[in-house]
C-alpha cells in the first residue's frame, strides 16, 4: 500500500513540476519579436540603437533568472531523484537540455546587445567629429 501512495505522490509531484516550469512554450525560442527586429532594422540614431540594445540586455536579464530557476530544479532532481522514481532521469535530462538553450540563447542576446552598443558607441564618435568640424568653420 505504501509503495502504491507513493507512487502516487511522486507522479503528483512530477505533474506539478512540469505544470509549474510551462517551460515548452519558451524553450529554443529567440528573444527577438517582430517589433523588435522592425526597430532594429529602423534603428539609424544613437538612441535607437541603445533602445534596441537595451531590449536585448533585459531580455538576457529575464533568462538569466530561467537559467538560475531551472539550476535550482535540477538541483532538486539530483538530489531527491528518488522522489521522482523512473521519471527523474527523464526530468534531468529535459532541465540540462532547457539550461543548455537558455545559455546559448543568452549568450546570443548579449552579441547582439554588444552590437548594438558599438554602433551606438560609433554614431555618438560621428556626431561628436561632425559637431567639432562644423564649428571649425
């Protein structure tokens, strides 16, 4: 009776785990949207470009936070994997996999917040030697 309870209890909690990551949906998904390609690709000030790199940091910010969240899960099915029974293999592997996306895609947002920072970084150096040459005349 005991191992059919908690049998019963680790499949519960499997289910609410999974219930509770709703990780599918954002898993190997860019952080990128239609509104934010279109303002990238209009992006032709300083400010736009450090509006669009903004984006990306608070974007890679907001993963960073999944990548600690889901380190802590898989922390738990390390150590308790007996709570899990024959699904906390399973579960380890879908929470490293979710990590591993997560870090590429971070790592991935913040190229492109760099980018967009260098450009901002040389519109800024342009306008300031524009500023400076006409004021030479």
């Amino acid at each position: 009776m005991k191992t059919k309870f908690g049998r019963f209890v680790a499949t519960l909690s499997v289910i609410g785990v999974l219930a509770s990551l709703n990780v599918s949906a954002t898993a190997g998904q860019s952080v990128d949207t239609p509104e934010i390609r279109a303002a990238a690709q209009k992006a032709t000030t300083r400010s736009d470009h450090e509006a669009v790199a903004k984006y990306y940091e608070d974007a890679a910010r907001q993963m960073q936070a999944k990548v600690k969240k889901q380190k802590e899960l898989l922390e738990q099915y390390q150590d308790k994997s007996y709570l899990y029974g024959r699904q906390a293999q399973d579960l380890q592997s879908h929470t490293e996999a979710l990590v591993r996306d997560y870090e590429q895609t971070i790592s991935a947002t913040l190229q492109e917040a760099t980018l967009r920072r260098q450009i901002a970084s040389k519109l800024k150096k342009n306008h300031a030697a524009s500023v400076t040459q006409d004021s030479a005349l």
